[in-house]
C-alpha cells in the first residue's frame, strides 16, 4: 500500500511516517517545511526505498496534481497545517490559507487523480483528513465529546480545521471521494516543536527559566501519546467506514497545572543533581490565552468499538518517555534553537 501523507515532516506527521515504513507502507511524505518542519524527525527512514519526499506547499495546485501523476498513491493522510492556537491568534490568514484553501486544492487534486484511476485503485482509495477535537469548543466539566456533537470552534485554528473538516465532507458527499475524518486530542511525545506546552515546560525546566502557566491553569485537556495517535491512524486510513468519523483520545484528562507539577516532578527525578529543583518553583502564572477552552474530553467508544483500538501508553509513562527523550536529544533540540526560535510567547493579540 502506498500513502500520500502530507505534513510528513512535523509532528505526528513524522511520527506516522516513522511508524507506517516500520511497518511495510511505502510513503510519499509531501512537506512545505514550515517553521514547525523538521527533516531531522525523519532520519529513520531516509534513504529507505520506500519512502519518497516531495518539498511542495498543498495549496500549489499544479504540483499536488504532479504528485498524485507520479506515485498513483492508494490513499491519502493529510496532516499538514498550522497547527498552534496562539499563533493562529497572531496571524489568523495563514491559518486559511493553509488549512481551508490548502485542503482544498488537496481534495480537486484527489478527486482528478481519482477520475481517471483504475476500478481497482478506485475501490481501495481513502482521503484521511486528520483533524482535532478542538472543531467541537469548549466543554464544562461534565461531559465528552462524541462523533456526532456540534461543531462550535473558538480560535482561528479550530475553526480553519472546522472549515476543512467541512469541505472534506463535502467532496465526499458531492463529488463521492471515499473520505474519513478523524477528530483527536492533544498529542504529546518526542519530536513536538518546542512552541507547544510540554516541550516548552521540560527546556524551559532544563534551563532554570520561568515555567509559564496560562491563567490559573485549570484548562483540562486529553493527552494522547503521539505514536498511540499514529497507530490508530494507519488503522483508521486502512480500516475505516467511507463517510465515517473516528474521535481520536487517551482518557486521560488532566488539567494544565497538575500535568505541569508532574513534569516537574518527573524532571525532579530525572535531574537529581539539578540546581532548579524543585522544578515546580519555577512555575508562573502568565496572562490567559485569549478565548482559551476550558476543558476538552473525547469519548474514543466508536474507534474501539469498530475498529478495536485503545491507547498503549499511560499518561504517566508517556510524559516519563517523554521528558527523558529530551533529556536525551539535546541535538534536536538545540539545532531548533540555534536557527532562531527562542520560545517566546506568542497569542496574546485581543484587538478586533
Ligand atoms: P506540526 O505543526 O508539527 O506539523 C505540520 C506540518 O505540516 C509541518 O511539517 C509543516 O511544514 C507542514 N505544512 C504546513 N503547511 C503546509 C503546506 N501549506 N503545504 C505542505 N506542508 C505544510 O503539526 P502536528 O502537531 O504534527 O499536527 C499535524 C496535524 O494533526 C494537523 O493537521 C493538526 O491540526 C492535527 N492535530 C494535531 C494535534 C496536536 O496535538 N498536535 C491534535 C489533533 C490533531
């Protein structure tokens, strides 16, 4: 099976790569390589004959319609995005452009490649699109999020990904390009660029520098270790219903301040000999995220149900896997560094 996963070079893009050549897929990785793009995530598996890399943005029409000419991929996992809420506050527009008018032209070039494919090719293609829980809003304390509840996004991220969720739903239900979506919590794990809250937590710890808290620190989110994402994903993309949605979550709710004492209480463990412990005096609050969601809860019942899928890796092993892989991958790190991004607060524009 040969997929097309775009955003291959990011996050969970690269963690679904790693994972999808290990396990016998060959992969054509298409990567604007943004800021948030690391080719470094990706050593495993360059220069193996089954993965391919093609440097394009998705929003470049003819080029996605060339990728899709030359390796006549099977299915499609499209990942690649904007992906941080406070930057989406700072520059919304780059969050449509990538996002909405990006999957887009992702999808006209799937439904082309798709007309004039074979029957056999067109039995067994899937357009993946991998979105967020963050398209279903806010939650009070009670309550979780299911498959069927309403779309209420809140930040210009969310609703760029709400919007592409839309427009993916409807080439299926206009065009009949066979799609799934999948909707997930937060992913954590190695290779998070170091903008997002636990990495800047753990280097932040690492440094003696201020740890920052968002407001009080109650805003509840459902950790998900990123290769337990990865792995639900492949499932997903060759197992999944056409027309379906799969909500993607680790049970794992837990607020922002208790999983911020944990990293610290794990890097107290982990740095014996650290001069900044106990690392959790380092912790300050900070001015809120504006429009911040309170509390995110995802009910996984139908991937498990249908698909047999439940997350491996507890909360507590994870950040554990977590903090020593940074601990331990200083190089990866410190070369994100070194070309200039020094984890600066970023989100806090209110004006209209
Ligand atoms: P990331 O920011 O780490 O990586 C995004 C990748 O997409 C980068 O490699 C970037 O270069 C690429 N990209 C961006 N714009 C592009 C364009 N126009 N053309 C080609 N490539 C482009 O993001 P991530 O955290 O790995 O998230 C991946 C996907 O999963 C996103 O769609 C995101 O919305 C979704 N998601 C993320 C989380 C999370 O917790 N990180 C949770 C649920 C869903």
């Amino acid at each position: 099976m040969k997929v097309l996963v775009t955003g291959g070079a990011g996050f969970i893009g690269s963690a679904v790569v790693r994972r999808a050549i290990a396990e016998g897929l060959s992969i054509v990785n298409v990567d604007k390589l943004t800021y948030a793009a690391n080719l470094d995530n990706l050593r495993a598996v360059v220069g193996n004959p089954a993965y391919a890399f093609v440097h394009a943005d998705i929003c470049d029409a003819p080029a996605m319609r060339r990728v899709f000419a030359e390796h006549q991929p099977d299915a499609v996992m499209h990942l690649a995005a904007e992906s941080h809420v406070d930057r989406s506050i700072d520059a919304p527009a780059a969050f449509v452009e990538a996002n909405v008018v990006g999957t887009t032209v992702l999808l006209e070039a799937a439904s082309a490649y798709l007309s004039a494919a074979s029957e056999a090719v067109r039995q067994r293609f899937r357009f993946h699109h991998i979105s967020t829980d963050e398209v279903f809003g806010s939650l009070s304390t009670e309550g979780s999020f299911s498959e069927d509840s309403p779309y209420k996004p809140n930040s210009p991220y969310s609703a760029s990904k709400a919007a592409s969720d839309m427009f993916v739903r409807a080439w299926g239900e206009t065009y009949g390009l066979p799609i799934v979506i999948s909707n997930c919590s937060n992913n954590y794990g190695p290779y998070q660029f170091p903008e997002k809250l636990i990495p800047v937590v753990i280097l932040n710890a690492i440094a003696g520098k201020p740890i920052p808290v968002y407001g009080t620190g109650a805003n509840v989110r459902d950790w998900l270790y990123v290769d337990d994402h990865a792995e639900a994903l492949l499932l997903i993309v060759r197992e999944g219903d056409i027309g379906e949605t799969y909500n993607v979550g680790g049970h794992t709710e837990t607020s922002n301040l208790t999983l911020v004492r944990t990293l610290c209480g794990i890097l107290d463990d982990l740095l014996s000999e650290s001069q900044h412990r106990p690392h959790a005096d380092l912790i300050q609050f900070v001015t809120d995220r504006p429009g911040h969601d309170l509390r995110y809860a995802i009910d996984a019942t139908k991937l498990q149900r249908n698909l047999g899928w439940v997350p491996s890796v507890t909360l507590a092993e994870g950040l554990r896997r977590t903090v020593a892989w940074y601990l331990d991958n200083a190089w990866w790190w410190q070369a994100i560094r070194d070309r200039g991004f020094a984890g600066e607060r970023l989100g806090l524009r209110r004006s209209a």
